[in-house]
C-alpha cells in the first residue's frame, strides 16, 4: 500500500510542491555488479564490494522516505552455478557487511531479516546472520529483508509442501485454501506485497524474485549497474511509482 507523503528535505534533490505516494514496501534486483567490475578492468568480487556500498546507500533512502519495507535480492537460488571463488567472495562479503553495519542498523532502528534457503548458506555466514537478525528483531522503522539463496519458484514449492503436510495431517481443509491461505505459507507472509519493484542494469526481467508478490507492483528499470545506485535514483523510482495509477485489475 502506498502512504502519501511530503518530500524528504535533502538539499541535493529538487523539491516540487506536490504530496509524494510513497511505496510502503520496495524490492530491489540489485543486478550489473559484474560488469561494473568488467569495465573497470577490476575482478568481478570489486564489483560485489562497491554493490554493498549502493546497498548502504538504498538504505539510507528508503528511511529518509519513511518507506516500511526494503526486499532485496542478494543471492539467488541459480547463483550457486557460480564460480566457487566468487561465491566465496559474495559470502565473505556478506559476513563483513553484517559486521560492520549490525551496529548502525541498531542505531537507525532497522530491523534485519532474511528469505529464502538460508540451511544452504556455510555455518559461519549463518552464524554472522543469526547475531544480526537477532541484535536487530525489535527495531521498526525500517524492515530490510535480505533474500539469500532464493528462488520463487522455490519459496513456491516449500509452501505447496508445508500445505500438503498440514492437509495430510488434518490440519488444513482443502476447499478453504484460498489467496490468503496460501500467503500464509509464503517465507515472510506478514510483510505486505512490494507496491514497487526496481532493477537495475536495464533487464526487463523478474529472475525468479517473488513472483507470487509482485503481481501488482510497478516496475521500474534503470539504465545503470547496481554499484552507481545512488540517492536520486530512489528519488526518480519513487517520483514515477507517485505518477502511476495503481488499479489492481479494477477501473
Ligand atoms: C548481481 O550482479 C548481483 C549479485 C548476484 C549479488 C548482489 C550482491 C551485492 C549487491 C553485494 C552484497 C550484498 C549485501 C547485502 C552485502 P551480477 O554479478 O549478476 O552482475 P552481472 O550481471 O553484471 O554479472
């Protein structure tokens, strides 16, 4: 759902006069690290790690924007075909983050969660994980829900099974299933659906992210690789999100 909202006072964006609609929940495909790295003559791992910093920066925007909820892909399900060396870089990378930033995130009354196969993920990042997401439970400004080793079509089919169990062992009537029940076994089913999703690297494609979520959310594609993500590109997804109309099949 949308909150309507005045403009963030930050002296580096244009202020126009008009109440904003601010998405409440966004998703974000964080995709071109590699090639920013490529570009640059720099292995793909320097990539990842300017990825973190845009991260930090998404962060930083959505709060300034009072938005409730940040979702973001950090590894997918199909990154595991990955080069083990990068893998490892991707998840060392993740530990340092969650090191570093655990501390703000407290500060800055962020709360921390995760989807997605986190039992696949090495004991050490789950660990790291573990501490942040519990260092971070009773914040509520701000939920970041960090998806690591993810896959819709996955997160789908572990709900089908947890409905097929509870139906097998009386618990679930079948003819009441409906939307909502099966919301409910979704990984993160008290979050609300993301209204907006953004992209980066100029693919127009979902990539296995939350296709039962994004049903109705708006999509916005940027033209630049994830690490140059900054502050105004927020401005202008939220500035396009505000001048759609949202009619959820309806006239
Ligand atoms: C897509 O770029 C990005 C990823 C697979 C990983 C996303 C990871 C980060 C942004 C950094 C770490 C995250 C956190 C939360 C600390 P790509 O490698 O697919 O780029 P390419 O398509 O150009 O190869």
């Amino acid at each position: 759902m949308s909150q309507t909202k005045s403009m963030p006072t930050d002296s580096s964006i244009q202020v126009t006069p008009s109440p904003l609609q601010v998405p409440e929940h966004v998703a974000i495909i964080m995709d071109g690290n590699g090639r920013w790295a490529n570009q640059r003559g720099l292995p793909r791992a320097a990539g990842h790690r300017a990825g973190a910093e845009s991260v930090r920066r998404a962060v930083e925007a959505c709060k300034r924007y009072h938005i409730k909820y940040l979702t973001l892909y950090a590894f997918s399900s199909e990154n595991w075909k990955r080069p083990e060396s990068e893998i490892k870089a991707l998840m060392n990378l993740l530990q340092r983050f969650l090191k570093e930033k655990t501390k703000e995130m407290v500060k800055q009354n962020v709360r921390l969660r995760t989807i997605g196969r986190i039992d696949m993920l090495p004991a050490d990042t789950r660990k790291q994980l573990d501490k942040a997401l519990k260092q971070t439970e009773n914040n509520t400004e701000l939920t970041v829900t960090l998806a690591l080793s993810y896959g819709s079509r996955e997160e789908i089919v572990d709900a089908t099974k947890a409905i097929a169990k509870d139906v097998a062992g009386g618990k679930l009537d079948p003819d009441t299933i409906d939307n909502a029940t099966f919301k409910n076994y979704l990984y993160a089913p008290d979050q609300p659906d993301p209204d907006l999703l953004i992209r980066t690297s100029g693919e127009l494609r979902l990539s296995n992210f939350l296709l039962w979520q994004l049903s109705y959310a708006e999509i916005f594609v940027l033209d630049k690789f994830w690490p140059d993500f900054n502050e105004e590109d927020m401005h202008a997804a939220v500035q396009e999100y505000s001048k759609r109309h949202r009619r959820f099949g309806a006239i």
